[in-house]
C-alpha cells in the first residue's frame, strides 16, 4: 500500500480528510478505547462506523482490513517512514499511537505499563465478556450452572488483582497512560451494560470504583465514548 486510496476498505468508506488518520470503529469497550486514545493525544482523525447490525465486519472490504473481522483497526496514511500503516488489535493500536505521539507512555514505567495492557487483553476482556455473555445475553438460558460461575468466579478474582493494585494510586502505573485506556472502559461495561459487577463482588471493592469515576470524569473520555457515532 503506498498511499490510503489503494486499499480496498476506502471505497466502501471514504475518507474526508485522506491525510487523517482513519478509525474503523464501533462504541464497544475495546472500540472505546482507540477514540479515547485519539482524543486525549489530539490527533486529528475520521471516525467510520463499522455496523455490526449491517454485518459490515464480514464485508470484503473491512476483512482486507482486519482478516480477524474485529474491530477496532485503522489506517494511519503517515506511518512509519511516511508510508501508510494499516493495524488492528485494540493493544497493538494503543501501543502504535503512545509511540508515535510520545503520549501516555511514561518511559520510566513502559513495561509495567504493557503488562497492564497486557492483563486486559488476556484477562479482563475476555473473562468480562464470557461473563456478560451468561449474565445478560443468551447463556443465562444455559441451565448448568458451572460456566456462568466459572467466569464470574475469575472476574471477581481479576477485579481483586486490579483493586490491590490501585491501592494508594490514581491510576494503574501511578501516571495516567494506555493501560488505564485499556482497562476503565471493560470496568464500565461489566457495571453498566452487562451489568454484572455486582455478582463479582463489586460493592467488596476498594478502590475500583472510584478509579472508573475518575476514568469517566475525564473530557477526552467522554467524548471518545460517543465515536464514532451509532447515527
């Protein structure tokens, strides 16, 4: 790909500004987090929505994108080199753009902070989910028990892990950075639309629940959350 306009996912999304980067996107916990991100380093960039009800993440033009058929990804038409970067994965994403801004990557704390990325990716993430599938969707008609309590029982542990953690700091690693970007919005899907939080023992928690407060208080936050817009 040498310039934006030779990949196939800008004819079924066309860029306005083809010199922005471009987010393909939904307001999922991990879409949140790239628009959050772009948000709080102010990098000018378009927002398309990539519609699940529309099935657009199976489209052509989107797998040429993403093969894995997740969002988020993006195109950034000034990567490295000055050539374009086409990239998913929502931790591959935060890392890319700490980098290139010099932002919310304190170099003092770089590893702890992918290995708090790290934790959200391979643990939060999936266990919230799984939780939220046999909590609020379809799996609280499975009968058995034992998956619904297998994951609840593990984001309650993870939501220990994370509440020790916080002890004594505003945020994960100390200064405000990626990991928390990760992090705070699966915390605010787990409360408030899977709501679930309290079958893992949320009201047990010290420090978790004003850490997503403080999260939410945040105006790049706030906006991020709406974007890219449902329309």
């Amino acid at each position: 790909m040498q310039s934006l306009a030779d990949h196939p996912i800008t004819h079924r999304w066309p860029p306005q500004v083809p010199d922005r980067l471009q987010l393909y996107s939904l307001p999922t916990p991990n879409g949140v987090k790239i628009s959050i991100m772009l948000e709080e380093i102010g990098l000018p960039y378009e927002a398309h929505l990539v519609d699940f009800a529309s099935n657009d993440q199976m489209s052509a033009p989107f797998l040429a994108l993403n093969p894995n058929n997740k969002i988020p990804a993006i195109i950034d038409p000034n990567g490295p080199e000055g050539k374009p970067l086409a990239l998913f994965e929502s931790g591959a994403i935060l890392i890319y753009l700490a980098e290139k801004s010099g932002q919310l990557m304190p170099a003092d704390k770089r590893y702890e902070v992918l290995q708090w990325l790290m934790f959200q990716m391979g643990g939060l993430g999936p266990m919230f989910g799984q939780l939220g599938y046999f909590h609020h969707f379809a799996g609280k008609e499975i009968e058995d028990p034992r998956p619904k309590e297998r994951y609840r029982a593990e984001a309650a542990r993870l939501l220990t892990v994370l509440d020790g953690a916080l002890a004594g700091r505003d945020w994960i690693v100390g200064d405000y950075s990626i990991a928390d970007i990760a992090i705070a919005p699966w915390l605010r899907t787990l409360r408030d639309f899977y709501k679930a939080a309290d079958s893992a023992g949320w009201a047990d928690l010290h420090h978790v629940p004003a850490y997503l407060d403080r999260f939410l208080a945040r105006p790049a936050v706030q906006r991020g959350l709406t974007i890219p817009s449902r329309g």
